[in-house]
C-alpha cells in the first residue's frame, strides 16, 4: 500500500478517537500566538491538513479567515460538524487546489511527517507559492533523522517520514524562507515523541 494511502485509511478509522486526544491547552497549540502577534484580525490562514478541525482550525477561525484542508473525508465530516461556517476543503495537501498569493499564512501541524520526506521540499515550494508576499508559515516537521516507517498508531497502521531538525531548517532556508523562531515541542498525543516546531517568513 502506498504511504499516502496508508495515512489516509488511517485517519479515517480513528477519527473521533484522534479528535479526542487533542488539547486547546497544549505547548503546540499554544504556539498560535505567533501568528496572533504578528496577522490583523481577518488575515487569510490556511490550515494545510486540518484534520477534525479541533483545536487548530477552530482556534485561528476565532481571529483569522481560515480555510482547512484535509485529504481524509472522516476527518472533514467532523470538522464541517465543528466549524459549519468554515471553509472546509477535502483534498491533498500535496496537491493544493489554490492560486499564487493567496494567503496570509499556512498552518500545518502532524501532517508533513506523514509524507515521504523526499517530497518535503516541494511541499514547502508549494506552501511559499500559496503565500503572499511576507507570509508566515507555522509549520510541525520531523526532529529526528527517519526515513520511512510503517507502525501501529491509535489501533491502525500509520506512515512516517522527516528529516533531522538541523535539515529541516536548512530545507526551509533552501525555500526562501526565513526562519524567525524554532523549538523541539512533545506531542502532546504521543509523549514518547517529539517534533520540530518552526515560525517562518515568507
């Protein structure tokens, strides 16, 4: 099975369950701030694999226009149940269905890492072309060297892949972004684990 498949059959079985781990209170989530500092109110946000749209997307729909995008439609149920007035996108986040410039700043936490990381820098290529001219980019990548794994995550099989923290800072700078903060966050899902967290500039 292809990994893309993988991680997506895989949030759809545990979509409520997934949903139910998640905290407004976590380190991660309380990183919103950033872009709280640093966008008006109304600023355009997308928030690139949005999953149930709890708390992120709920929590940048309370400043900002957001827009949330997730391949796996279990996942896009919920979150259509939770933001009924949002902008509520299913498709893939490698495949953005969105013209040049167009928003303030793209969020994505826990979605990267399940991509084959020899895709992560076209990915990030494609999150500066969706960008306006000195957006933000508030993104969760891998923080240890692991090329690909396949293991048990919440009862289903899951898909991982991400570079060193030191690579993924590199890769950022390769885009052309620059990088205003960074930090090694625990996931707040999986104590075991930890991701690199980075704020940067378009």
């Amino acid at each position: 099975m292809r990994p893309k498949d993988t991680v997506r059959r895989g949030y759809n079985q545990i979509a409520s369950l997934y949903r139910a781990t998640r905290s407004q209170g976590s380190k991660d989530v309380q990183l919103i701030h950033l872009l709280k500092e640093n966008l008006p109110q109304g600023a355009m946000v997308l928030d690139a694999g949005c999953g149930s749209g709890y708390p992120m997307t709920q929590l940048l729909a309370e400043s900002f226009e957001v827009t949330g995008v997730d391949f796996a439609i279990e996942q896009v149920r919920l979150a259509i149940k939770g933001l009924p007035g949002a902008g509520l996108v299913c498709a893939d986040v490698t495949s953005l269905p969105f013209r040049d410039s167009t928003f303030d700043a793209v969020v994505s936490y826990y979605t990267i890492i399940h991509i084959p990381r020899t895709k992560h820098q076209e990915l990030l290529l494609d999150f500066r072309r969706i960008l306006k001219r000195h957006g933000f980019a508030l993104l969760c990548m891998g923080a240890g060297d692991l090329p690909s794994d396949v293991s048990n995550y919440h009862g289903t099989q899951m898909f991982w892949s991400h570079y060193d923290s030191e690579t993924n800072l590199r890769i950022m700078r390769d885009c052309q972004f620059t990088i205003l903060c960074s930090g090694i966050v625990k996931d707040p899902t999986s104590p075991a684990s930890s991701h690199l967290f980075v704020f940067g500039q378009k």
